[in-house]
C-alpha cells in the first residue's frame, strides 16, 4: 500500500519536473534531457509487463499532454517498459533479483546501472528521436541528438539518485 | 476458440504493447495535421492552467529584456505617428490606412509556454476562440514574425512557430522583391531558409528578409529576418539562402496575433485560381 502512495507520487513529481523544469532548459546543441524513464526504472520488480506498459503510457500522455508533442512521449516510454524486463532478464545477477526490491543504483550496483539503464535509456531516446525527426535525410542531426541527449540524461538519473535514494535509506 | 484464446494468452504483452503504440503513433502523426482532441495539447483548459501558474513565476526573470523591447517598439510606433513626421511618404502607411477600411486588426497575447528545440516547435498564447482568434491566423511580435496559430480553445490557442517542418510562410527579399517559402531545417533555432528563389535574381547580404502578405495571413512587410548567406543548390536553377531570424525564439514573451478583416474575400478570390499555384500548407 504505501509502495503506491510512494509510486504515484513519484509519478506526479517526474511530470511536473520534466514539464516544468526540463523542458525549459535552455542548453542547446540539440540536448534534450528526459527523467521520467527513470520512473519506469524505479518501478517495483515484481510488476507484471502488462500493468507496467499502461503506467508507461499513462506518464507518456501526461508529459505529451503538457508539452504539445501529440504522443511521442507515449510512444517512447512504452518502447521503454516493453524492453525493460527483456533488459532485466539480459543483465540478471547470477542469483537472480530475489531480494531486491527497487532497481537503483545502491541496491543493484553502478556497473548494472550503467550497462542496464544505459542500454534502455539509448534504446527509449533514439526512438524518441527517430519518431521526432522521422526522416532519413537528417540522420545526422538524429545522431547528434542522440549523442549528446542520453548522456545528459543519463548523469541527470546519476545525480537524481544520489541525491534522493540515499536520503530515503537512511530514513529507513 | 481455445486455440485463439491460447495465442492471446501467449502474446499478451506483445499485443498490449502494440496497440498502445498504434494509439500513441497514429496520435502523433495525425495531430500534427489535424487536430482533434484539445484535452491532450496544451490549449486544453487544465492543462493550460499549469502552465499559465508556471509562467506567472517565471515570467518576471525576463522583465527587463521584456520591457526594454516594448520601450523600443513604442519608440518605433511613436515615430510613425502623423506629428512625428516631417512630410508624409506614402511607403509609411502600408497597413493600416485610415483613409481606407482597415485591413488588419491585432489582438496583443502573452506566451505562456514555448518550444525552440524540437523538430516542430509549439507555444502556447492566453488567448482563444473568445477573444476572436481562429486556426490559421497570423502571430508576430516586435521583434518579427513568430508563427501561425495551429489550435483554438475557448481561451488559450497553440502556434506552430516558424521553426517547424511545414511552415511555408511567403516571404521576399525587401530590396528586389524576389519571394520564395520559408524554411526551417532543425538545426538552429537562430537560422532558416528561403526556398524557391531563382539564382539570377541579385540578392545582397544582410538584405531584410518581410512577410509578402501573399495568402493573407500576415500583412505585407513583417520582418523576418535578415539574409545571412547565399549558395548555390547544385542541380537546380535556384539560391539556398539562409536568414538570420530576427525573432529569438529562446526569450519570447508578447506576441501579436493578426486577424485579416479580408481574409474570406481573399480567399475566395484565390480559389479561383486553377491549381499548381504554390499555395502555404498549414
């Protein structure tokens, strides 16, 4: 019970920050720095494919909702969910993620986190500027875009969990 | 039956996820194009009260650019009026001659929300369908032209700004008047392009680049920008020219939005023509 409290108040502060904060930074260069696959992230493991696709796509139109982009944000954090328990499967640890509850970086370790996270984070942005700029002849701003988005967000994920997931376990 | 039952059974989460993605992509592509459902942009009324508590904060960190800009085009107003003038030319009076019906009114708007790194970029205004805007019309600011309104809700309305794929706004070379469609190619929210002028038309650099006023939708003479550089296409008879938008799309606060008082006559007028015209898609 209190882990949906905990999780739906989670998802309300990714949107507002992604919406409010985020897509108003004003880096340049093509950056375009997305949190919210971290929420997917963060969700609890024992939760089916199914459940974790429509959690997904409800946060995708929430942000879309909020920022005019018509569905592309949906579209990429399902491509998100729908790979994580392929990703999850992919890196397990060799006794499995019986004891764990929350994926972050203390509990799973920072060379899962990088290779796991990683690996979705560039899956979920490439899509989500494949979809953006859909046309083959500018691949190369597509490539930059990617380039230089994911590790942003990526460091972005880093430091939101170092700032908020270590608080919450000396809370504990 | 069991059969079918098994295989969705088998596949559910694969089919789950396929139709969320048909839902999320067709939403994408089509709305683009034809928007239907307000709730899920940002005219929508919720959606647009967000966003409207978030510009009330932020707007004052822009106060002081804001109010210079507006000091600068009351200056500029100022010295259009009649008793600033010395003698009066008629190249001053495009627009809005009062000896004439009056061709063009403004509705002054405030932009609570913006894009200028996406592929297509959006913003939102606080005024709608109630203070009489509608698909189609026409925005500008002080600084130049902004873009053209995409959705109306009854009190907010979404533009598609310059720095989108399908803009195609007529614009022309002030000095020469040669005219061609504007572009923007995604890269940079300060640079554009003009596509469809002929390469043995003499274009000078740093030339103003106005809005020609062609389909209504802006009066003539709008800055656009300024032209930065001039290429050659290799193939074709024509000039790659890249302007420098005059607009910067990073720190825009008021806008203007135009409504032609002649656009239906306009209209009616132009659809007489027989096709193959290069007419602006919205």
């Amino acid at each position: 019970m209190g882990g949906i409290i905990l999780h739906s108040v989670r998802f309300i502060l990714f949107v507002l920050f992604q919406v409010l904060v985020l897509n108003h930074l004003e880096i340049g260069w093509g950056v375009y720095p997305m949190l919210y696959p971290l929420f997917i992230l963060l969700l609890p493991f024992e939760m089916a494919t199914v459940p974790l696709l429509l959690v997904a796509f409800a946060m995708g139109l929430c942000i879309d909702a909020l920022s005019n982009t018509f569905g592309l944000h949906a579209s990429s954090a399902l491509i998100f969910a729908y790979f994580r328990p392929v990703i999850f499967k992919l890196f397990a640890p060799r006794d499995g993620y019986e004891n764990t509850e929350e994926s972050n970086i203390y509990t799973m370790g920072t060379r899962w986190f990088i290779y796991a996270f990683g690996l979705l984070l560039l899956i979920h942005h490439t899509w989500f500027f494949l979809i953006e700029i859909f046309k083959l002849n500018e691949i190369l701003l597509l490539l930059r875009k990617i380039g230089l988005s994911v590790p942003f967000s990526f460091l972005l994920s880093l430091f939101v969990q170092f700032i908020f997931s270590s608080k919450k376990k000396s809370e504990r | 039956m069991r059969n079918l039952i098994a295989f969705f059974q088998r596949f559910r989460i694969f089919l789950v996820f396929a139709l969320l993605q048909v839902v999320a992509l067709s939403m994408y592509f089509t709305y683009s194009d034809f928007p239907r459902i307000q709730m899920l942009t940002t005219a929508g009324s919720i959606n647009a009260e967000i966003l409207t508590i978030r510009n009330d904060v932020t707007k004052h960190f822009n106060l002081e650019e804001t109010n210079k800009q507006l000091q600068w085009e009351n200056k500029r107003l100022r010295e259009k009026l009649k008793n600033s003038l010395y003698k009066e030319d008629k190249g001053f009076i495009t627009v809005d001659d009062t000896l004439f019906r009056q061709n063009y009114s403004y509705i002054p708007a405030t932009v609570i929300n913006s894009t200028f790194d996406k592929r297509d970029n959006y913003m939102t205004i606080d005024i709608g369908r109630n203070h009489g805007i509608k698909r189609g019309d026409g925005v500008f600011s002080s600084r130049g032209v902004v873009g053209i309104v995409h959705l109306v809700s009854d009190n907010y309305a979404v533009v598609k700004t310059v720095l989108s794929k399908n803009i195609n706004i007529d614009v022309m070379v002030e000095k020469g008047g040669s005219f061609g469609l504007l572009k923007w190619s995604g890269l940079d929210a300060k640079r554009g392009s003009i596509s469809g002028i002929s390469n043995d038309m003499r274009i000078k650099k740093w030339s103003r680049v106005v809005t020609r006023g062609g389909s209504g939708i802006f009066p003539r003479g709008i800055l656009v920008g300024r032209v930065e550089k001039k290429g050659y296409i290799e193939g074709k008879p024509l000039w790659d020219i890249t302007v420098r938008f005059s607009e910067d799309f990073r720190s825009i606060q008021h806008v203007y939005v135009v409504k032609n008082l002649m656009q239906e006559e306009l209209d009616s007028l132009q659809q007489q023509i027989p096709e193959d015209s290069e007419e602006p898609e919205l």
